[in-house]
C-alpha cells in the first residue's frame, strides 16, 4: 500500500485518541485482514465502533474456539496489570474483566484501553477472561467499590455451563456478580504466608487475599482495608472468593 494524503479522520489526535472515524480514507486501506475478518485498517487503531461491546456484554458470548472471529472491542479503564494480564473495568464501576495479552507490558493502572479477541473461561479461577490484542488510547480513573465479605464475588450471571457463557457465581454468592471489578473491603487480619493473608469481617467465611512477591506482608498486624481484583479460585466445591491484590498500597493496616 501507498502513503495517504488526506486527512485519517482520528477521532481526537489531541488527546491521543488515534481511533478512526467513519469516513476515513484508512479503513480498509490496509494489506491482510484485521483480526475481526475484515480488510486491514492503516493505522495502530482499527475501526470497529460498530462491534463495541460492554465488559458486561462480552461475559455473555459463549467460549469461542480457537479459530473464532472476536466479536467486539471492549473499552474500559484499566484497573490492575498482573505481568501478562490486566483487568479492564467499565468507567462506571458496573463490571470487570480479565485481559490476557501479553504484548501489553506497558499498560498502567488508569490508562483508558480498548481490547478486541476471543472470550474464554480460564479454568484456574473460574473467571471469564479475553484473549485479546489491546491499545491504550487514553487515560481515566476508577474508584474500588466497598462490598463485604459476603457479597464479595456475588451469584451466577446468566451463566450457562455448557457453552460458558455468563460468568458462575463464588460458592454461598448472591447478589450482582462482581468477578473481575475493583473493590474494597475491610476486617480482621489473619497472616497465612509471604504471598497469602485472611480477612474476617464477620458476614461470611474468611476472604483469601493474594499479594505479588514485591508486597511485604506482617504477621504482626490486626486489621486492615484492603483494595483488590475481586476474583476467585477453582475448588472441588466450586468458585472460592479471592482478594486480588495489586500493590503495597493497597493495604491499610489499623
């Protein structure tokens, strides 16, 4: 392909948004074909507003199989980075989401990003997550959500067994599914080991938080407020809450 000497039509180049807008002499413009099927856009950011999905929407897409065609691009602001993965939560605190792409080794906490790939069901947590290719095209800010232990992971959301769609609920949850949101809650401190501590608030069992190797954790301490990836893990029972947290800071000890 040749150069292009009209305008690309980026939706706000100002502000580091380099998505293309409809009408642009890019799309399509491209060599080779975008991972939705389509002719390759020029450009780092394809077109594909039309298959903008929320992160609620995303969990509801069966497992897609290793040749399936992404359905959507889901956007949200990032709300932690694992090393290979990161979790994209929706701006208004409603849903998160697990993003499994490791060529995203430069996405922070706050940058606004947007996710296309296949949904799957990573069977270690019970989690859905994305596999996806991402770009960061700006930056916002989200807030944890306060839950107590009891609501922590919440029921089923139109989960189907068979196709994975939905996401299931942790073992005892009710209420709104919050798997993969950015929350907060608070009680008893149990230390368990360097990686592993307990919270007991007195709603329901003792909530498992899991820290990154560079968290120092002190069996000295009483209570504290801990911030964290809502998540779980896979137990012969079902789905166990777990605390997911990002950094030091995360925790406030009393």
């Amino acid at each position: 392909t040749g150069n292009i000497q009209a305008d690309p039509l980026f939706a706000n180049p100002q502000s580091g948004d380099y998505r293309l807008q409809a009408g642009s002499p890019c799309i399509d413009a491209g060599t080779g074909m975008e991972i939705d099927g389509t002719a390759a856009d020029i450009g780092a950011i394809v077109l594909m507003a039309d298959r903008v999905a929320s992160v609620s929407a995303a969990k509801l897409r069966p497992n897609d199989g290793p040749f399936s065609t992404p359905f959507a691009v889901v956007k949200g602001v990032v709300s932690a980075v694992f090393g290979p993965y990161y979790y994209l939560q929706s701006p208004e605190s409603m849903s998160g989401l697990r993003i499994y792409d490791p060529t995203s080794l430069s996405m922070t906490i706050g940058n606004t990003a947007v996710a296309c790939g296949r949904m799957v069901t990573f069977m270690g947590y019970g989690e859905r997550q994305m596999l996806a290719k991402s770009c960061v095209i700006g930056n916002g800010s989200i807030n944890p959500v306060y839950l107590t232990g009891k609501n922590l992971g919440g029921g089923d959301f139109h989960y189907d067994q068979t196709t994975g769609a939905g996401q299931q609920g942790v073992i005892g949850g009710s209420g709104l599914n919050n798997l993969g949101l950015l929350v907060r809650t608070s009680g008893a401190y149990r230390w368990y080991n360097s990686t592993t501590f307990y919270v007991k608030d007195g709603s329901a069992s003792d909530i498992k938080c899991v820290v990154p190797s560079a968290v120092t954790l002190d069996s000295n301490w009483h209570y504290v407020a801990v911030t964290g990836i809502s998540s779980s893990e896979r137990i012969s029972s079902g789905l166990q809450r777990v605390l997911r947290v990002r950094n030091q800071s995360d925790i406030l000890v009393y």
